[in-house]
C-alpha cells in the first residue's frame, strides 16, 4: 500500500485513489484479472498504469482508438513514464525504434491496435519479452451487445492465452449486464473480479430548461464560460450549421461537426477544439467517440437526445477532470409531442413499446421535480438514496408545488371521458384549445361542450400538465395501443369533486443565473496560467490538458504556491512536471503575487474551495452567520419553505445551526418527515 501511494502521489501527483481504484490495482498487482466498469472521468486509466509502474515487465494497452492511444502515450510522457505505441498512425522509422525501445526492457508501457497485435510478427516478437499485464480499454467492443463492435477484438482471447504469466485487466464504461458477462465469457475472466464502480457524476450540474427561444437561451448560457471550453449537440446537421453561424456572428470562437463535411474539416475542427484553440464545438453526434479532452466545461443539448443513454454518455463528455461542469438541455414539449404522434403511427407495436418506453424515460428524467439523479442513475439499475445532491437545478431551486391545478384536470379529464377514453394527449389538447384540425373536424368533436375551453393555456403548458396528471396517476396510457389515455379511478374523484390536485404551472423558469461560477479562485492569476499551458502545450505538440489539467491550474490560482513544497501539495504535480514546470510555475506565481501585492501564504489545499459548496451548506452557512429567514429569502432569491429544507438537511447531515426558535421548528420538521 506504502508504495502504491506513493507512486500515485510521486508520479501523478495526486493524493487519494478514488473508489475502487487501490482494490483494483491490488487485484492486479497480485496477478488476479478484473473486469472493470466506470463511468466516463472515473478513473479507469490509473487502474493499469500504476501497476504497470510497479511489475517488471511489459504492460500491453489494447485500444481501439488511435487519437485515445496518442493522447495516453502523450500524458505518460508528461509524467516521465516510458510509453510508446504500435499502430498504423506512425512512421516505419518510429515503429521500429519502438520495437527497440521494448526489446530493452525501458518500455513500461506499450499501447496497441487490435489489428496490430493480431500480426503474426508483432506476436512472436512480444513472446520473446516479459509481459506482466494486459490491459484491454474499451472492452465493449468485443461484445456484440455493446454500442461499437469490433470483430479483432473478439481474437484478443486467443492472444492472451500466449501469454500465461500476464494478468488481464478488461475495462469499459458500458454498464448493461449483457455486455458484462460478454466480456467476461469472452476474455475468460472470473466472476468474482467484477468491480462496478457508481454511475454517479458528482462533479456535472444536471439543469434543464423549457426550449422557446433556443438561440437566445444558448447565448444567455454561454456567456458565463468566456474562455472555457463547451460542446453543443444539435439533432441535425442543418441544425448545427445554423447554430455554428449564429454564434460566429455573436463573435464565438465556434466551429462545427458532423458527417457532411470533409474528414480534413472534421479533423482540423476537432483538432483546433482539442489545443483550445477554438472554445466550442456545436456538433451533431457524430462528435465525442473517442475525445478525451478533460477540460470540457459544459455540454448543451440544443436539441432532444436520442435516449437516456445517449444523454448519459454525451454529457459525460463534460468535467473529466473532476471540475465542476455544466449540463443543459434544452426541453422542448412540442418536439416530445411530434415524436409521440409520429410514434403513434407506427404499425408494429413491439418496436413501437420500445420506442415509448425510451421516450419516457427521458420525459421522466426532465419532468422530474425532485433531483434529477434519481431517474438518471436509477436508469442503469443503480440504486440511488440520496434525496439532494445539491447539484442538479431541483435541488437548488426545488420547484414549488404550490399552483391548484384541480379546474385543469377537471377540463382535461372531462374531455378525455367526453371522446370515449379513446384518444392520446395532442388530440384532447386540440380539443379544449379549439383547434380546426381535421381530426378533429372528422370525429365532430367541436361539438362537445369542453371544445375552446382551454384556449386561454398554450400547447405546451398544456402538455406539461399532463405530464403531471400521469404522474399523479389521473390517467394512464393504455397497455394495448401505448398514448391513448385511459381514466383512473382517482380521476372520477377529481371529475366529481372529491379531490384537489396541485402541480405546476410555470412553465418557464430562468434558472441560469442561479448556479456556476461560485468558484473561488484568482482569475486573472488562472488566465496567465491557461496562456502559459498553451504555450508549453505548442511547443511540445500536445493537447494543453495533457501539460496541466484545469483543476492543477485553479488549485494553482487558489493556494499561490510559493516554493518546489507547496507547489507538490497541488493536484497533479508530480516528481516529473515539478522538474520539468515547477520553476516556470513559480516565476508566474512570483511575479503575479508582487505586481498585486499578494502576500504568498500557502495553505494545504484541503477545501476545494473553487469547486462549488453544496447549496445546502451554503445557506445553513450564512444562516450562522447572522443573516435571518427573511433576509436569505431576500438576497438568494429562495422560499422560506427552501430555506427550511436546507436547514433541515443540514442538521440531518450532522451539523449545527445557530440555536433560536428555529432549531424547535427544525427539530419538528424533523419528527414529521420522518
Ligand atoms: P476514464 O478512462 O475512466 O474515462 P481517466 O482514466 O481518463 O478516466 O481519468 C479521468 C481523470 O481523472 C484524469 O484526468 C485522471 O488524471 C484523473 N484521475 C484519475 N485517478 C485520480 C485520482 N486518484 N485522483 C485524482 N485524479 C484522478
Ligand atoms: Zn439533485
């Protein structure tokens, strides 16, 4: 353990494993294979290349992408590590000094194509070395099962079986079942050596919004990240030209991405985004497989994803460094509308049940009003028991439930019993807005008497609201023919009366301005910084995050290190970067701290300050701090009934607040909820 700890300190210069990680690398290390699984930013990577520091021998990554490979083998030599790569991207010259490089043993670690490893000659070759470990990224490739299947991937196997003595280590981000015990049957591996890891993103603030104006709402959103690097996703590649020459005009540094332009286009966009050279990359999907860019500081989805999983996945494009990042998606009722009706036309049922059931998981995920993680996490079969995270727009601005929505119900359910429970939520919205639709002109139904009494309410606000009558259990959708709703009992009692119901009406929310930027750090200490990793970054011929990633450069910016000591304390700095930057650093630093007078006082960098304070802790905090009720109400623009629940969570999580008539209050807050 001693010297695990300090190889991750020494060498990659940070101070704890993450979950999983020491287990993993002790699996490893004692020659047993393991399968591992987390998410995107997880920490995958240390698993294999610590212990490749510490066995003897070879360590083979087997990796399906070459920028992946290149980056790896870029960020190694960063840290002083032997690395080197074998696949068709290189020159004959450096394939054989290469091949030199292992045949002397100063190799540690080596990344391979499939395809490569495969020839006959490269195998004999690595047999005649000592291999230690196999390390095989993205494993999801060798299951059909999986999103990118590659059939060199299934002859991996058989490889590896040539080398008895060397422990496989087989990892990916996929997290179905199905693709788990591919992998497993296929590499050989034991169950036992399985090691999932959450799926939980800490660091991504998930943030929602009602898409009307979505250009405008875009540039609202954008303008807090001067400077900092953003992927929008469009639905289509039209989209993403519009949305690439609007930005240009606002005076973006923007460049597009999609399959209609020329592979040199895509990868100069690509690459200009990579050395942060360009700020944002509006794209349609076809952006991201394979971009290992940690610095990503937000994700837009300007249009609906596909499904939860593309949403996961494309968001997590977002804040792999661990820093705090964005993620907003642009909710558009209407588009959820069309794809229901044209869903709806669909003849075969099975793939039509398909297609419901992924639609609403995401209209779940968005009309949730309680923290957003828990529909998405609970998706991949995790279980999830946390109420706040402090990090989503819920549970910073939990919306308020307060609007008696009971005269809407009745007007919608009334009409859904008047057209015989026969019809889906576009039809009866028609209805009570007085709409001359055919459909609704072919079954008479501007005859009835609830036709045009709901034209004062837009379509979308109606569509939300049934959003909330399903999820209130007033109706349901029908198991034989999925969108057309059917009555529940508890809609009689609504019909009749007998029951109240409140929702929401708002329908937009401003919520931009309520988060982001409560980093503390010196800015302008953190710009000369991100010049300078720029520079560095030119001159070497890498990618700026492989020099420094932006969490080294804001602890940098937050604690002023004033010598070789202090400057190790930060993230990321190793015994390599110190030797090869430290003096660079610190003359930046030196020559900051006197122009403006600051008094250089190191102190350990425990609280991260510049990552974001749980939004509870930061009111109970002020709250201590003297500040009343009416006042936080006031300035942080909260309910009292907010303000409450912050304080109560923040006593449920241990700490204390200021003892007056509250703490009762707190206290029997308490007793009710639980
Ligand atoms: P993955 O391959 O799982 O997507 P990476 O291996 O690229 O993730 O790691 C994501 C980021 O987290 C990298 O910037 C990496 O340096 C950093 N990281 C990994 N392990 C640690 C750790 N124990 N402490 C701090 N940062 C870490
Ligand atoms: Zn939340």
């Amino acid at each position: 353990m001693q010297k695990e700890k300090e190889l991750l300190k020494n060498i990659f210069g940070y101070d704890e494993f993450r979950s999983l990680q020491l287990e993993i690398i002790t699996s490893i290390l004692n020659k047993k294979d393991a399968l591992v699984v987390m998410p995107t930013g997880g920490g995958k990577s240390l698993c294999y290349q610590l212990p490749a520091l510490m066995f003897s021998g070879l360590t083979i990554v087997v990796s399906p992408l070459i920028s992946l490979m290149k980056d790896q083998v870029d960020q190694m030599t960063q840290l002083g590590v032997e690395a080197v790569l074998l696949n068709s991207s290189i020159s004959r010259q450096e394939y054989n000094e290469n091949i030199n490089m292992i045949r002397e043993g100063s190799v540690k670690l080596l990344y391979v194509a499939p395809e490569t490893l495969l020839k006959n000659d490269i195998l004999q070759f690595l047999q005649t070395i000592n291999v230690d470990c196999f390390a095989i990224d993205e494993a999801h490739c060798i299951s059909e099962w999986g999103h990118d299947f590659r059939p060199e991937y299934r002859k991996i196997a058989n490889v590896r079986k040539r080398f008895p003595g060397a422990v496989c280590i087989a990892l990916t981000a996929t997290a179905t079942a199905r693709v788990r015990s591919d992998i497993r049957k296929n590499l050989e591996l034991n169950e036992t050596n399985d090691f999932v890891a959450s799926f939980n993103r800490g660091n991504l603030f998930y943030k929602i919004v009602p898409k009307d104006n979505p250009l405008e709402q875009t540039l609202e959103f954008i303008k807090q990240y001067k400077n900092e690097s953003g992927i929008i996703y469009c639905f289509s590649r039209d989209s993403v030209d519009r949305l690439y020459l609007n930005l240009k005009k606002h005076g973006y540094s923007v460049r597009p991405y999609h399959a209609g332009l020329s592979d040199e286009e895509r990868q100069e966009n690509q690459n200009l985004f990579l050395k942060d050279d360009v700020q944002i990359m509006v794209a349609t999907i076809a952006f991201g497989m394979g971009i290992h860019k940690t610095n990503v500081r937000y994700v837009i989805h300007f249009d609906l994803p596909k499904s939860i999983e593309a949403y996961y996945q494309e968001t997590g494009r977002a804040g792999r460094d661990g820093v705090d990042s964005t993620c907003l998606l642009l909710y558009s009722y209407s588009d959820i509308h069309k794809i229901r009706f044209f869903l709806d036309q669909k003849s075969d049922n099975e793939e039509k049940r398909a297609a419901m059931t992924q639609l609403n998981a995401l209209t779940d995920y968005a009309d949730t009003s309680s923290c957003r993680r828990i529909p998405l996490i609970t998706y991949f079969g995790e279980e999830y028991t946390e109420s706040y995270c402090g990090m989503c727009d819920n549970c910073v601005t939990p919306e308020e439930h307060s609007d008696d929505i009971t005269v809407h119900a009745q007007m919608f359910l009334s009409c859904v019993k008047r057209t015989g429970e026969r019809f889906g939520a576009g039809h009866i919205i028609d209805i009570l807005r007085g709409s001359k639709s055919k459909k609704v002109n072919d079954f008479n139904h501007q005859t009835l008497s609830t036709y045009g009494i709901g034209k004062a309410y837009s379509k979308d606000v109606w569509m939300k609201l049934v959003r909330q009558f399903m999820k209130l259990k007033l109706v349901v959708s029908d198991t034989e023919t999925p969108g057309v709703l059917k009555l529940t009992e508890k809609a009689f009692n609504v019909m009749k009366g007998l029951e109240t119901v409140t929702g929401s009406m708002h329908e937009e929310k401003k919520r931009y301005s309520s988060d982001s930027s409560a980093r503390e750090y010196d800015a302008a200490l953190f710009e000369i910084l991100r010049e300078k990793r720029k520079e560095l970054a030119s001159a070497e011929n890498v990618p700026p995050y492989v020099i420094f990633s932006d969490k080294t450069l804001f602890e940098i910016a937050s604690f002023y290190p004033r010598d070789h000591e202090s400057l190790l304390k930060i993230h990321g700095i190793g015994a390599h970067k110190i030797e090869k930057y430290g003096d660079i650093l610190l003359s930046i630093t030196d020559s900051y701290c006197s122009e403006n007078g600051i008094e250089k006082s190191f102190e350990e960098p425990k609280v991260k300050e510049y990552l974001k304070t749980p939004r509870h802790i930061e009111i109970s905090e002020l709250y201590n701090s003297g500040i009343s009720i009416n006042e936080l109400v006031e300035r942080e623009k909260v309910q009292p009934r907010t303000v409450m629940d912050y304080l109560f969570r923040y006593i449920r999580d241990g700490g204390s607040i200021r003892k007056d008539l509250l703490v009762i209050i707190c206290r029997l807050y308490y007793l009710a909820a639980d």
